[in-house]
C-alpha cells in the first residue's frame, strides 16, 4: 500500500468517525473524582490514564493494556493480569525473569525479551504500549500488565498468547525520598534511590518528577558466575492548565552477566550394547549443571536507552486524543557463550580388549563472539470519541488510532579462523571434561578457554542488516446497552509490514549483499461483549485474530517466496465478578487458539516423478491450544489479603511438517501445562506497622525437547517417512517443582519527615532443589534483608 494510499483510507475512516457522533447528544460533564485517600494518587486526568488504587489485595482495578484506554479490568471481555511494584517488594523479587511464575498460564520470562503466555512463545514484549526488547530492572516498573489471547493484536504484532506490557513508574505530586539497601545470600547486593515530587508550579500548569537509580549484584552459587545490573530513570509530568498532560521519560538499563550458568546436559543410555537400536533417553545431568562450564572468560551483556513521549487531552466532552513517541537503543554482546555442557552417554559397549570407554561431556569446540545492535521506535496516534444516542440510553466509545513502528538489527557474529588456530588447538585438548559414571560430576579440576577474544584472528560467521518497518491503525467501537450492563465491542486491526535485509555472508540463490524488500498486508477483526446478569456477576466472550513477527526471521527467510507471516485465531470466554462490596474479585476463564504458518520441514519431489525426494522448509505448520485460567483477589478483611492465580495449557502441534508425521499431537517443548500461586498478606492493626506475607508457586511436569527430537526418519520410495528408531528424547520433562517465599516488614516507630523500615524475605523456603523449565539449576534458599529510609516533608 502506498503512502497516499494509506492517508486515504485513515481519513476515511477519521470521517467515518466524525459521522458517527455527529449527531450523538453530547455528554454531560464527568462526575468529580472522589477525593483521594491518605497515600493514594489520583491519576484518572483523561480518558487515557488509569486510577492507581486497589480495593483487592495486590490487584489494581483499572488497566490501559487492554484497550489503550482506561478501562476497569472487570468490564473487558477478555483476561488481563496484574502484577505491582509492591508485589514484588513484598516478595523479595529484584530481577523480573523467569522467577515471575504466579500468572496462570505465563513462564519463562526473560530480560532478552522472551516469554511463554497461554502455550505461546514470543521474543517481544511492550514497555509502556511500545515494541521492546526485554532489557528492563525491576526499580522503575510499577506494574506489569499481561493482555491474554490476540485480543493484544490491538498494538499490532503479538503472540497468539498475548502480550506482556511493563509499565513505567509516574511522578507524583506529594514529595518523597526512598533509599533502599538489600542484602542476602548468593552475594546479592542492591541499593535503590527513588525521588518523586513538584517540580514546577507556574502559570503553565505543574509539572512532577520522579527520578529512580540502582545497581544490583548478585553472585550465584557457582564458580565464576555473577550478575550485575545498572538502572536509571527520569520522568517529568506536566499537566496543563485545559487539563492536558504531557509525559516525558528516559531509562537506560545495562545487564553485564560474567559466565553465565549452563544448562544441564542431555543423557543418553547406550544400554551396554553396540547397538543404537536401544539406545535411550533418560534424562538430564542435574548434578553437572552446577559447574559452571564457561569459566572467567566468558560474558553475556544487555543494554537499553529508551525515551517515551505521550500528550493526552479532552478536547471536549466527546472527543480526547493521545499522541506518543519512543524511541530506544538496545545492545547484546557476549562471548563464550556457545560452550556449555554437551550430551552425556552412559553405559557404552566394552572396547575389544574390555575396557569401559570413560564417561565425558564434550563443551562446544569454537568459541564465538556475537554483536547484536537493534534501535528504532516507533509513534501512536489514538482520537476517541465518547458519546450518547437513544435518548442517552446507549453509549459509544469509538478509538481510532496509527500506529508506526520501526526496527532496524545489525547483528556480527565471529568465530575464530579456524581448527589450526593454537588457542583452538590448546581449546579442543582440554574442552572434553571426564565424569565420574555415577554421579555424573567432574572427576578432577575444569579447565576453561584460556583467554578473551582476538579479533585479529577471526572470520565472520553472520553479518546481516535487517530493518522492519510497520504501517497500522485500528478502528474499534464499544457500546453499552441496558443502562450499561451488556458492553459490545467490534473493531479491525490493519498493518502493512515491510521487510528489508540484507545478508553479507550469503545464502543459496541469494546475491550476497543485496536488497530483499518484502510486503506483507493483514487485517485482523476483534469482537466480544461483557454481559453484568448481576451487579456482581457477569459472563463475557471475544474472537480475535492476530498475526506474529518472529525476531528469527532473517533475509533467508524473506527471500523465500512462500514467506508469510505467522497468524493465529483465538476465543476467550468465561465469567467474572465480585463480591463482599468489591472487595472480592475473580475470572475464570476459558480459551482455545489456533496458530498457523508456522515453519515446519515438508518433504517435496524434485523434480516431480525424479523419486527423488529433498527436505524443505516451509511455513506450513499448525498449532493447538486450549485450555482454563481462574484468577482470585480478596481483601479478606483489614487485616488480611489473599489470591491465587492457576492455568492449564494444552498446547501441541497438528501439524509439523511432512518430514516428520509422527510429532503431530506431541506436546509444544518449554510450555508448562499447569502452573499458579496463591499468597496471602496479613496486617495487623494490634501490631502497627507490620506486615507479613506468604507466597507459594508451581510449575507443572514440563516438556522440554522438540516433539522430533531423537526420532530417525527413512524416507521410501513414494515419499512417506517412517521412524525407524527412537531414542523417545521428545518425550523428556523437567520435574514439576513448588516453592515457597515468605517475607516480613516492620516500619520503626518514627517521628518528623523520615520513616525507618526493615524487611527479611526468605525465597525458595524449603530449600528445594529444582530444575527450571531451561534446564537451569533453580535458585537455592536465599535469605534477604532490607533497609530503607523514607523521606516524606510536610508530614506532621
């Protein structure tokens, strides 16, 4: 689509806007907000922003993730999950990774970007309604906000799961100082410093700011391994004397991680025989993992800078406009990083002459360095108008909105010359480990690659130039019916993607260094309701359509001219509602999803009628998910709080490709089919100022092979591929683990503008020795203890 192309059809649809509330009755003034209480902000400024109270525990009432407007989260018609920054203060949680396990249905969350939501993966996150890469501290979030199903295609590509939104922190108007020190097991170091306040009050308006700074440290219980994370943030927020607000922030953000720990290894048994007809997957060396395989040479670094601007104002009692920008800088560099522990087998055949051929784990053979240089941005334009028809007995909100984004990868990868290089030599003499048999630990000291990189002496392995840029808007009407109790939405997400690689390397049919320019069009609807059958009980259903990205396709892949987009189709059903004056709320949720284009391996005759038959990649693949979510919040009583969050997944592929017929209705590897959490918080009012709260998650049996892996395939004569022998290492798992936190809060009695609070938290409380989903050792019990100093001038 061209450029005049599109401006045509948006100012069409901008005047199919305009006609609609044309002749709409005009809507009375808002009602004032209720005065806040003691400690709480008001945020509620436009139909953009949302409230930052919670009535339930540690859920907040109101989200924007959902329909990029404010909205209460019990009256969209679809499910979104709230985690806050006081939630993960309470627990003790300093690095939001894949330790944020307490949302059915979410794992594997990773500061590079990725997660798995609702049997999905996904390489992309958004921080504050913008594309992102990961890259984020835990210091300056103030909530974390999970949009499920594509009901997240409203901010474009998504996971067919959903979308993970990170939330800045927002200046406040009152003055405060916090300074918080913690401390604890595994080396973790942390200090924070967050100032917040007026910053300006003139005849412009006022203007707030908050400023928040940290550096984390943390040594694992592994040789070598460490971990250390720089935050910084600065936000400015200005409301004009019309009640219009202007946001201005910047964050930067860098992760230097130094031998990184490894996954454990593969185990194979050989079954004593000579054989590999029985030869058997059994498992993983657990008891290896806890080596660290890369050693002092050895690096794994992230970093962001990033700056948001967003101006929001009511024009009038109709209409209310948001305009915002981003733009953000993102780095990767690692080293060393391609040599961790390889497969182990066991029980091999005797030599000849007796002997039993020792038992080793091989680490990988060339070291590499790679270099992954990403920035872009990207603008939104969202115009909504709010109104009445019928005698005001229907009310409209019609959300137009534009959306630009931009991306842009350079992405060097270098490798050492070659197998004569002396340090190669020096490596693949010592990189093979030997094991003891039983235990399946090192029988004697680790020796690791002797030095850091020399690019003098190296040969590029990937170099390519990648730049993603994305066209799109979305028309969306709501209207509620019955004096509000049955809200109706429908709308349409258009895009236009456009793809230009480069690959400076080269591939098959390719003219290495030139231009591929490829277009992708999608338009995707969206429709659902929310029907109140009580004022404390409501049922609600959407369809929805979304397509997907992947951050692994490259110039190779658009080359392709069969290349299309991943897309995916979804239902999300249920109920919610609430009780005990609100102070109760819960969903419970059903979904089911089909994602397609998936690549996948096919098996063609080339040419037809040769017999002769060739794998090829195509994105032909399907995959199936469905399954049932049940979220709980309840303010119990003053004193005490709990909830609970669980999801079951059914996740597998229907379709993997002709090459390989027999992982059809295997399950998706690295996807958890239960997991959840339940905490409960507990105040007292006899014993001011303290707090305690318990928190317990689990993960569910996990299947972590591709549904192909250790499957040996012969192709006849007419095409059909058969499975000879298996080694059944598609069927492997990680065990399924439960794990407890328990922390406590005391504030010292005090006086003046400054408060003095201590904390202990107590993570992984039973000390249990877990394996993650990614084969990493989980996290041993680890004690914290906190300090912090609270400044707040003016209090009497």
């Amino acid at each position: 689509m061209t450029l005049p192309t599109r401006l045509t059809a948006l100012s069409l649809a901008a005047g199919a806007l305009l006609a609609a509330v044309a002749g709409a009755q005009t809507a009375p003034t808002a009602p004032a907000a209720p005065a806040p209480r003691a400690g709480e902000d008001i945020l509620q400024l436009s139909e953009f922003n949302v409230r930052a109270e919670s009535l339930n525990g540690y859920a907040p009432s109101e989200t924007m993730t959902g329909s990029r407007v404010a909205t209460k989260i019990i009256d969209l018609p679809y499910t979104v999950n709230v985690l806050t920054a006081e939630f993960f203060e309470d627990f003790g949680i300093f690095e939001l990774s894949d330790n944020v396990t307490q949302i059915g249905g979410f794992t594997g969350l990773d500061v590079g970007g990725g997660f798995n939501l609702r049997g999905f993966s996904s390489s992309s996150q958004l921080r504050d309604g913008f594309f992102r890469l990961g890259r984020y501290g835990s210091s300056n979030v103030d909530r974390m906000e999970i949009i499920k199903g594509s009901n997240a295609a409203i901010y474009g590509r998504t996971s067919p799961g959903g979308m993970l939104n990170m939330v800045s922190k927002r200046p406040k108007a009152r003055a405060g100082q916090k300074l918080t020190l913690n401390y604890g097991d595994e080396g973790t170091e942390r200090v924070t410093f967050e100032t917040t306040g007026p910053a300006v009050r003139g005849h412009l308006g006022k203007t707030d700011y908050i400023l928040t700074a940290s550096h984390y440290q943390k040594e694992f219980d592994m040789e070598y391994a460490r971990n250390r994370n720089q935050e910084y943030y600065l936000a400015l927020s200005h409301t004009f004397n019309d009640g219009s607000n202007l946001f201005l922030s910047a964050e930067y953000f860098l992760q230097m991680r130094h031998a990184p720990n490894s996954a454990a290894p593969l185990i194979t048994d050989l079954k004593g025989t000579a054989s590999n007809l029985d030869d058997e997957a059994i498992g993983y060396a657990v008891n290896l993992a806890k080596y660290n395989a890369f050693g002092p040479n050895s690096q794994l670094d992230r970093g962001n800078t990033g700056f948001n601007a967003v101006y929001d104002k009511k024009i009038s009692t109709v209409w209310s406009t948001r305009v915002a920008a981003n733009y953000y800088l993102a780095r990767r560099w690692d080293y060393n990083q391609n040599t961790g522990w390889g497969a182990i087998s066991i029980n091999p055949a005797p030599a000849a002459n007796g002997t039993v051929p020792a038992t080793v784990s091989a680490r990988g053979n060339m070291p590499n360095t790679t270099r992954i240089i990403e920035d872009g941005g990207g603008f939104q334009g969202d115009l909504l108008a709010h109104y009445w028809t019928n005698n005001r007995k229907l009310e409209h909100r019609t959300l137009l909105t534009l959306d630009i984004n931009d991306y842009y990868r350079w992405d060097p990868s270098l490798n050492y010359s070659g197998t004569a290089n002396p340090d190669i030599v020096a490596w693949n003499a010592v990189r093979t480990v030997a094991l003891d048999p039983k235990t399946l630990t090192p029988l004697g000291p680790i020796s690791y690659f002797p030095k850091w990189f020399d690019s003098s002496q190296t040969v590029k392995t990937r170099h390519q130039k990648r730049r993603t840029t994305v066209f799109g808007g979305l028309l969306r009407h709501q209207t509620s019916f019955m004096d509000g109790r049955l809200l109706t939405f429908a709308g349409a997400r258009f895009d236009d993607v456009r793809f230009r690689d480069r690959d400076f390397i080269g591939f098959t049919g390719y003219v290495t260094g030139s231009m591929v320019d490829k277009k992708v069009n999608l338009t995707k609807p969206n429709l659902g309701f929310n029907y109140k059958i009580t004022p404390g009980f409501r049922v609600f259903a959407s369809y929805s359509e979304s397509y997907f990205v992947s951050q692994n396709d490259n110039a190779q892949a658009h080359f392709d001219p069969t290349y299309k987009s991943e897309v995916a189709s979804g239902y999300d059903y249920g109920f919610k509602g609430s009780a005990f004056n609100d102070r109760l709320s819960y969903t419970v949720s059903g979904f089911y999803a089909i994602r397609n284009n998936v690549s996948v391996t096919e098996i063609e005759e080339t040419p037809l009628g040769s017999g002769n038959f060739v794998q090829i990649s195509r994105r032909d693949g399907d995959q199936l998910v469905r399954g049932y979510e049940i979220d709980v919040n309840w303010r119990v009583t003053d004193e005490w709080s709990a909830g609970g969050s669980w999801g079951h997944v059914y996740s597998i592929y229907t379709d993997f490709g002709s090459a390989f017929p027999a992982a059809i209705g295997r399950r998706v590897n690295g996807i958890s089919p239960q997991n959840g959490s339940l905490y409960a918080k507990y105040t007292p009012t006899a014993f001011k100022n303290f707090s305690a709260n318990l928190g317990v998650t689990h993960v569910a049996r996990t299947p972590t092979e591709a549904p192909n892996a250790g499957d040996t395939y012969v192709t006849t004569a007419t095409g059909q591929r058969i499975v000879t022998r298996s080694t059944n290492q598609w069927r492997l798992s990680v065990p399924s683990f439960t794990v407890w936190s328990l922390g406590a809060r005391y504030r010292l009695p005090s006086s003046g503008n400054y408060d003095h609070n201590v904390a202990i938290n107590i993570n992984n409380l039973f000390d249990l020795d877990y394996l993650r989903v990614n084969r990493l050792i989980g996290e041993k019990r680890a004690i914290f203890f906190t300090y912090s100093l609270n400044r707040n001038p003016g209090r009497r």
